[in-house]
C-alpha cells in the first residue's frame, strides 16, 4: 500500500510542477506577443487579402490600397503558405529525434542523410523551438519528459502493483526479517528503473510494436542544410511550418528570448494562432532537470530506507540522507526561483534589436519576416516603414 500510494502521489506532482511552471512561462512569453495579435487565422487568401486592405486605413486611395494589398498578399502568402512548393512542408517521428540521446541535437550540422529523414506531410503535430547552445542531453531530457511522463508514471504504477501482488502471493522470494515478509522491496527496487527506461525509451520500444511517434519540426532535418537554394526556401517558409503545427514546444533557457530567430518562431506562432497561450507549451529545461534529480534523489532515500528496514538495522542513516537531499533540492528551487524573476525583466526590458543572431547575415531575411507579418495582420499600417 505504501509503495503504491507513493507511486500514484509522487510522479503525478513532479509532472504537475512542470505544468504549473509551464502555464506560467508560457504566459509569460507569449504577454506581449498576444497583445499585439489581432485573434484571427490566415484560413484563405481571400481572408489574408481583406486583413492586409484593412490594415491599409481607410485614408490610402483605393487604386493605391490594392497595389499595396497586392503587393503584401504575395509576401504574405509566400511566407505563411506552401501553396507553391507543397513538397517542402516536413516533418519527423519523434523516435527519430531521440534517438541515441538526442544525438541530432548535438550541433546545427546536416547532411543529405539527415534531410532524407523527414517526410512530406501535411501537418505537424509539434514545432519544436530551441536554441542549439544548450546541450543535447538537457534537451533529450525535456523532450522526453514533455512527450513520455504519462507512459513513463502509468508503466511504472503498474510494474509495481503487479510485483506487489507476485510478491504478496509468494511468485517471486520476499525478503524476510524477523518472520515479517517485506514485498515492498521489490516494488520499490524496480520503480526507479522502470519510470526512467519508459520515460527515455518508452516511444521507441512503442515502435517495435508499429505504435506510430509523433510527427514533430526540427530545423535541422526539415530544412535543408546542404542545398542552399532549398535551404533558401526552407527558411523563408518557417512561417508556414509554425501555421501547420498544432502545437509549439519551447526547450527554455536563459537565452531563448536573446535569439534573433526563436524570437521571431514565438511572433509568427503567436500571430497566426489565436489560442497560441493553450498551444505553446514552455518547458524549462533546468526545472525538467532539477525534476528528474529530484526523482532519482527520492528514489534512492527511499529504497535505502527500506533495505535498511528489511535487514533489520538503524534506518537513521537513511533518514539523514533524505534530509540531505531536501536540503539540496531546496537550494535548486532557489535558482530556479531567479531564473523565473529574470524570465520577467528579459520580457519587461524586450528589443529585437537587443537579440544577437548567430549568422548576421540572417539579421535582414528576420526583420523582413517580422515586418511581413507585422503588415499582413494589421497590427501596423501596410505602409510603415520597416523601422515602425
């Protein structure tokens, strides 16, 4: 009972202290990216073309509003569309970028063989939004804990019942200590290492079993990295690939919101989704972190509180442990507790032009994107200049 009533308690609150920290941030990122959205979708280009001539004001001419309209429509729908190129609209299983710890996430490098695994389709399920200098294995962490927390915490409350009950009926050898039989050993033992095997590969032993994975964006595998012409393309259309995506997924760090290009990922989903705070999903990647440590920390003070029971010795060692370990998790919240206030201020104290980019030369395709974008929804009139 007691082994059952911490699985069912614990891993429910891990996971709901990263939906409460993702609610907030994601509200927090999207603040004033929303208040700039006029709450509508590009759903035709007959729809797009009413927004941009609205966006004109009623003062321009009419001949003058419909070159203009025409002129901003073209842009728009060349930009937020894939009516031209439909064979550029890509996406990858999941499986595929977790695959060896996320070994695809280890640099911005591509390759034809790295291309060739994405496929055609015509909807993502997630837009997966990072920054490549954070490290791999933080973002297979996150990821992994994003998409597999539910079958990670539901194979696990289920491993331990049905050892329990092997255990219970005399299956399997319990532990015997002063003629009282201890099952919980077992359960607990196996707990840690089953969560963290679903949770880490969970999805790939669900494909052996022809389990379809989630079809998710990464830049580096959608967009080509070798062909520069189709790269080009690729780029240009990162609008239309976040207007095809049911959902963003945002690995935040401390210096998301100081890349050129995650910047503009947020605005253009933001813009084209009205309901972009329900399906923008943040996920610190230190909280994800501080999580799992958390985890392994709980689960290692409680299989030694529980050995040291079954053998019949002094579990004060085990309690002075555990007391160590919240003193250390304690400590962790209150870096994250900063992290959080300087989240704030960097959105507070927002400029675009404050953002750095990795490759100045990508600087002009991001402001013409923004300004695009900008026009076409009417947050400004079609005629401001790009500095407006």
């Amino acid at each position: 009972v007691v082994v059952t009533c911490r699985t069912i308690f614990l891993l429910p609150f891990c996971r709901g202290l990263i939906m409460v920290s993702r609610g907030r941030s994601s509200d927090e990122v999207v603040s004033k990216a929303t208040t700039l959205s006029q709450s509508v979708s590009i759903t035709n280009n007959s729809t797009l073309a009413s927004q941009v001539l609205s966006a004109l004001g009623g003062k321009t001419s009419t001949a003058k509003r419909e070159i203009v309209a025409e002129q901003y429509l073209k842009e728009a729908l060349d930009m937020l569309t894939f009516h031209d190129v439909p064979d550029l609209c890509r996406a990858v299983p999941l499986t595929t970028v977790t695959r060896n710890c996320a070994k695809l996430m280890s640099n911005s490098k591509g390759s034809e063989e790295t291309y060739n695994m994405s496929r055609v389709v015509l909807a993502i399920q997630t837009f997966i939004s990072h920054n490549w200098a954070v490290g791999r294995f933080r973002k297979w962490c996150a990821i992994s804990f994003y998409f597999n927390f539910k079958l990670a915490a539901i194979t696990t409350l289920i491993v331990v019942n049905v050892v329990m009950v092997l255990a219970l009926v005399g299956a399997i050898p319990a532990v015997i200590t002063d003629d009282d039989s201890i099952p919980a050993v077992y359960a607990t033992a196996v707990s840690g290492p089953v969560f963290f095997l679903a949770l880490f590969f969970g999805r790939h032993i669900l494909a052996v079993f022809q389990v379809p994975s989630p079809d998710v964006f990464l830049d580096k595998v959608c967009i080509h990295q070798v062909n520069h012409r189709i790269q080009k393309r690729g780029i240009l259309k990162l609008g239309a690939f976040l207007r095809v995506s049911e959902e963003m997924l945002i690995l935040y760090t401390n210096i998301y919101l100081l890349k050129l290009w995650t910047v503009y990922e947020v605005a253009a989903f933001t813009l084209q989704h009205h309901d972009a705070a329900r399906k923008m999903k943040v996920v610190p990647v230190t909280l994800v972190g501080m999580m799992l440590v958390a985890i392994v920390l709980c689960y290692l003070s409680c299989l030694s509180r529980v050995i040291f029971f079954s053998l019949g010795m002094n579990t004060l060692p085990a309690t002075i442990f555990v007391l160590a370990c919240s003193i250390l998790y304690m400590a962790s919240l209150r870096t994250w507790q900063r992290d959080k206030a300087l989240i704030q201020e960097r959105i507070r104290s927002f400029k675009v032009r404050d953002c750095v980019c990795a490759d100045e030369s990508d600087r002009p395709i991001v402001y013409s994107n923004i300004a695009a974008l900008i026009r076409a929804f009417g947050v400004t009139p079609a005629t401001a200049s790009l500095e407006e």
